[in-house]
C-alpha cells in the first residue's frame, strides 16, 4: 500500500492548502509565525516531505482563516477549488 503522503488526493490537499495560503496572501514565514513554527514546518508540508495530522491541519486552517470542513468539501469535489 502506497503512503497516503504519495497519492493523488493528498498532492491536491497539499496544492488546496499553498492556494489558500497564497490566496490569504500570506508568506509561508508569516504562516509559520502564526504557528508559533518554524518557516521549514510549513515549507515541508507544502512540498510533501511532511503530513499534517487533523490538529495541525485545523491549526493551520485557523491561521488561514478558512472553514476546514469547506476546504475538506472542496478537495472530495471533483472540481476541486483553491480556497
């Protein structure tokens, strides 16, 4: 079985959650300060060398400002979107 860092579904996560950042138009350092994270935590989940479990995700989506149950929507419809 193929990690799930590797499928296709987890690269749209990762591509949903740079649009949303850069939607935002926040910096990934100014992300990661809103963490209370170094700029590398998100640079490597941005890029897929690192997951993010359901904690962090939600962190990350408050730091956004966007509706985790939206965004997760938006990656299982097969239009997919970039909130």
């Amino acid at each position: 079985m193929t990690k799930s860092v590797f499928t296709s579904k987890y690269e749209q996560f990762r591509l949903l959650l740079v649009a949303a950042r850069k939607k935002a138009r926040i910096s990934q350092a100014q992300l990661a300060d809103k963490l209370s994270r170094p700029q590398s935590f998100v640079s490597k989940y941005e890029r897929g060398e690192r997951r993010l479990d359901v904690i962090e995700f939600e962190q990350v989506a408050d730091a956004l400002k966007i509706e985790p149950v939206r965004f997760l929507k938006k990656l299982y419809d097969r239009k997919g979107g970039t909130e």
